[in-house]
C-alpha cells in the first residue's frame, strides 16, 4: 500500500489556505517583474510645455495644473534689484505676473457666493507656516514678507500647493520720527525699508524697489503687513505713483484696508479691497465671529475678502474647521487673484457689437470661474 504524500496528510481547510496564499504570492512576483520590465508610466500633457528650474538645472515641464509656475525670466528685469533679485515688469507679449503666478481658478456655479482668503504676516518659514502650506486648500492666498528669511523655499513650497503669493508692503505709521539719512524709514515694526508719508517721493521709490526686489514669482502686492496695512499713507495722494508703479509692472493691488459703514450702517464692497480684517491675536471666538462676518458680506455682494493674520495657531485651527463649512452653506472659496482679476475683466467691457450690443469678456464678480490667461510661449525660468 503506497504511503500518502504530505500533501494528502494537511487538512481541507489548510490546503485551501496554501493554494489562497501561493497564488497571491505568484501574482506578486509576476507583477514586480512585469513593472520592472515596463518602466515608470509616461505621464501625457496636454497643451503646450512650460520649461521651469529644477533643482539638477537641466529645466524640467511643469503642466499648468500641477501647480504655479516658478519665476519666469520674461517677466523679470535682466538685472538684480536693490533686493536681490531682479524687479518685476510685463512680457513682451503682454504677459504679466498677476496672471502667470495666479492660483488655478476655481470652478463656480453661476450665482455662487465666493470668499477669498488672504493669511497676512508670514515672515518667518516655521512649523506653523510650513503646516498651513502644506494643510491649506490651495485656493487660500499668502502674504510674504519681504523680510522673510529663506523665502525661495518657502515660495516654492506654495507654489507646489497651489498657493499664490502676494507681497505684503511694509507701511511706517505717521506716528514714527523722519527717516535717517541714508533715506531708509526708521527700524521698528514696519522695519528698516518702510514706505511712508513721512518719506520724500525718492526714498518712497528707493524702498519700494527694494521691497519688489526681495521676492520673485509673486501674483501681486499687497499693504497688509503684520496686521497692518499703513492706510494713512496707502490711502493717501502720496501712494498713487505706488499704484502706478506696481501696475505698470503687471502686479495686482489688494487694498487690505476694510472700508467704514456707510450711513445706512451697510459695508461697501470692491474687489480689490479687502472686506474684513481677521486679527489672530485674540481668541478663538472672536475670530469666528469675523469669519462668519466674512461668510454673511459674501451672501450680502456676492462676494468678500478677509485678511487674516498674523497666522497662529488658533487661527490655522479655526480656518480648518471653517472652510470645510463653506461648501455646505454654499459659497465658494476662491484665490484672491479670481475676484480681483475677475473685476478687471468685467471693465473691460467694449461697446462694438454690430447688433448694437456689447462684446463683453467672460467673466463675472460673482466668482464664475475665468478662462485663465496663461503665456503664449514658453517664457523661461529665473536663472
């Protein structure tokens, strides 16, 4: 009689359980070798390439929707500022950094209320900053200061996560002593490159150039500083070569200064001004309380901007809680640059319909999403 295998010896219920496992097993191993065979999988992009930095230097294509684009030679002067880095200005095919450095736009029903959300005060790269970069929805914009120490990274970090960045312009109060006599505005916590009415229009220009200059890649500017915003002299005649300046090197302005009620005790609203003022040194409650003003101005006009800063940690906790609930009141929160760029447009209206109509570009202050001006050519990258 031929003895039994030790196969025949296991019980039913273990053979099974060798055949389950042996055959995962199998599969495992026919799948690594068929991947390694295969290679890593082509990614296809559509449209036209943009080459960006990387950090071998060979120059690497970065689709639109993988992010925002790094600083691109273009749109930058071909010499270094006072700052460090060269100065901003329009391409030559009338590109500018307001529209290459927006966030992607979000994508909002007709009539949808839209909140964009400004955090202010950032100029330091810590835990916290990194942890809202990286915990953020890509849609909330950031302020940089341009004292930030070690800003290439911390822009790049954004970049990834599909912030836009803005500028944030230190403005001494009226308060402060005269400048020094190397024209830089006096030290103290609007910092030694401050602009101000107490400045002369040269050193004004002087430190604004300096200001420009320490940053690149950045959508606009921004006189929201530290939980300041230096209105005496940004709401001032004094500040209007400012404004030019900064447009005619193709930056937008956010005015984050909230305007006073009316007599009818209602709040005005613009697209390029800022609606609310969040200030994150208090408690959790009272910033609720103005992130809720911020959701109510939104139904009010169809739209609001809060600035918030200077980030903290309850703050970064009452965001997270907050922007998940707008979606379930039904506003929309988009980039800062989607409201004011979506205004521009709007006033840009041409009257020259044939049918006695007007020839309007598609955009609306509600948030309706825009069609987003990217560059016609491959505009280089910051060497």
């Amino acid at each position: 009689m031929r003895s039994s295998s030790w196969w025949d010896r296991i019980p039913a219920n273990g053979r099974v359980f060798v055949r389950f496992w042996g055959t995962c097993l199998a599969a495992t191993l026919l799948g690594g070798v068929a991947l390694q065979v295969m290679g890593p999988p082509h990614l296809a992009v559509e449209g036209q390439d943009i080459d960006v930095a990387d950090t071998q230097g060979k120059g690497a294509a970065l689709p639109r929707h993988m992010g925002i684009l790094p600083p691109q030679t273009a749109l930058l002067e071909s010499e270094n500022g006072p700052g460090g880095l060269p100065l901003p200005k329009r391409g030559p095919q009338g590109q500018q950094a307001r529209q290459a450095y927006a966030a992607p736009a979000v994508d909002v029903p007709a009539g949808t209320p839209v909140v964009a959300l400004l955090i202010d005060g950032i100029d330091q790269s810590d835990d916290i900053t990194k942890d809202a970069i990286t915990s953020l929805p890509g849609a909330v914009s950031l302020a940089l200061s341009p004292y930030l120490t070690d800003a290439q990274s911390l822009m790049a970090a954004a970049r990834e996560h599909e912030h836009e960045t803005l500028l944030s312009l230190p403005i001494q109060s009226t308060a402060e002593p005269a400048a020094n006599q190397n024209g830089a505005a006096p030290a103290d916590n609007a910092g030694p490159k401050a602009l101000g009415l107490l400045l002369s229009p040269q050193q004004n220009a002087a430190n604004l150039n300096w200001t420009l200059s320490r940053l690149a890649g950045y959508v606009g500017v921004t006189n929201a500083f530290g939980n300041q915003d230096g209105a005496g002299f940004s709401h001032s005649d004094a500040f209007k070569p400012v404004l030019a300046t900064l447009d005619q090197r193709g930056l937008l302005y956010l005015d984050g200064t909230p305007p006073l009620p009316d007599a009818a005790g209602n709040t005005p609203s613009a697209p390029d001004r800022a609606d609310i003022r969040v200030n994150t040194d208090t408690d959790i409650v009272n910033i609720d309380i103005q992130l809720l003003k911020l959701q109510q101005l939104a139904r009010q006009n169809g739209r609001a901007i809060g600035v918030l800063g200077p980030l903290r940690p309850v703050a970064l906790a009452c965001l997270r809680a907050w922007i998940p609930h707008l979606k379930d009141v039904g506003i929309a929160l988009v980039p800062v640059s989607q409201i004011t760029q979506s205004a521009e447009l709007a006033r840009n209206t041409l009257p020259s319909a044939p049918n006695g109509g007007m020839h309007v570009n598609l955009s609306s202050v509600n948030g309706q999403k825009q069609p987003q001006q990217k560059p016609q050519d491959a505009l280089g990258t910051l060497p």
